[in-house]
C-alpha cells in the first residue's frame, strides 16, 4: 500500500526575499539540490512514495521543475489554490486522493527526523492529529536578579530559555477532513484551537534528530553551512 505525505509548497516567502521574487522558496537551493529535492529524498528513503505538493505561487515553476516524480521513484502531483488557503486548507483540497493516514509537512523543512518513527507511533493512538515538536535552547542575553522588597536575594546569570516548537510536520487521519472548511482559509494553528475547544486528543511527537526551518535569510544561510554535514550524504 501505498504511504502518503503532503508537502505544503505554496508559500509566498517574504522573510526570504529577494531570492524568492524570482524563485519560490521551495526550489531555492541548498547545496547540490532544491530545499523540495532534499525533503522528497528523505520522504522516499522511508516508503512514502506517493507525494502530493500544495502548491499556489508560482506553482508552474514547482510542476515543471519535478514533472510526475519519476526521477525520484516516487508518484509526484501537484495540488493548486486558487486562492491562498493557509497551512490546512491545502490539506481539505486532497480530501478523496489521500489514504487513512498522511504525513504532512512545510515546505521550508530541513530534517533527518525518522518518518517511520513519527509514521509509526501517530498510527499507534487514536488522535486524528499528531505534531512533530522540537525542543529549543536559546541563550538569554541577560542575567536575571531576585530581590525581597529593596534587598537582593539571588542573582542566575544569563539562563538558557527553553521553549518547544510545532515543527512543521504533522501526522493526519482521513477523519480530520471534516474538521477543515472547504475552499476556506484555514491555518494549522485554527485546527488545533479547533481540536481543542471540541476537546479532541492531539498526540506530540519530540524530534530529537536535526530539524532546521528555512524561514529567514539567516537560516537560509545557515542551510548552506550544515548541508555537506547533514543532508549531501544523505542518500
């Protein structure tokens, strides 16, 4: 049987201009290869071989530069918006073409994460909804004082903030069709508020592998830096 993934490819990339005034952001290069290239390699290195891209910008660049996927030994379609229709809306399109259960994901994603893995434990728990997170450390730049009235008390020099993140890549059952309007802007974050207000389990993932989201110039640069590391020998 075949395992699906949607790769949400239809982002205007403004933090990224100008690359992406000629080029839409899921074909900027990295390395020897397009951002899109990288992901549907590793996609196809773990058995999802039907692959569909929700494109809108430029979408004629996207269809022409992959044609059907046979290249990379996998069934390739592309999904137009009429309209811009968010991070979820994408998915409504794909209602009768997708199997009971699909990965979907940015795409401005860099990872090594395990899709079987992720695949996997989703299938393993009821939820309609799994999402992939991702835990961060960011170096505080200041040192935090503690005081009692005009008295200090204790002082933490520059404390690491840890915060986790949506990663950007997600596990869905067919099921959750019925929770995305049609032909409606509707991102990720409304159907998880969603989920929730209708109190729906939503499962988490850890990414624990390296994950790095393109979404600036400066991670844009860093994707250069760490792609001979992560991702050239990655076949």
């Amino acid at each position: 049987m075949s395992k699906c993934a949607i790769i949400l490819s239809g982002g205007l990339g403004t933090r990224l201009k100008p690359f992406t005034e000629v080029i839409p952001k899921p074909l900027l290069p990295i390395g020897e290869k397009a951002v899109l290239e990288i992901q549907i390699e590793r996609l196809k290195k773990y058995g999802f071989d039907h692959i569909f891209l929700a494109t809108n910008y430029k979408a004629d660049y996207i269809e022409h530069f992959f044609g059907d996927g046979s290249r990379y030994h996998v069934k390739l379609e592309i999904s137009r918006e009429d309209r811009p229709l968010g991070t979820a809306g994408p998915v409504r399109l794909l209602k009768e073409r997708v199997g009971d259960s699909f990965i979907v994901m940015n795409g401005d994603i860099l990872s090594l994460v395990d899709f079987d893995k992720l695949f996997n434990f989703a299938n393993s728990n009821k939820s309609l909804l799994t999402v992939a997170i991702k835990k961060l450390i960011t170096p505080y730049a200041f040192g935090n004082i503690y005081f009692d009235g005009d008295l200090v008390t204790g002082i933490e020099e520059k404390p690491d903030i840890v915060s986790y993140v949506l990663a950007g890549i997600y596990v869905m059952k067919a099921e959750i069709m019925d929770l995305i309007p049609e032909n409606e802007y509707f991102g990720m974050d409304t159907l998880i508020k969603k989920m929730l207000e209708l109190k729906l389990p939503i499962t988490k993932h850890e990414i624990t592998e390296y994950w790095l989201d393109i979404g600036q110039i400066k991670d844009y640069e860093k994707a250069h830096g760490i792609y001979k590391d992560y991702f050239s020998k990655d076949e």
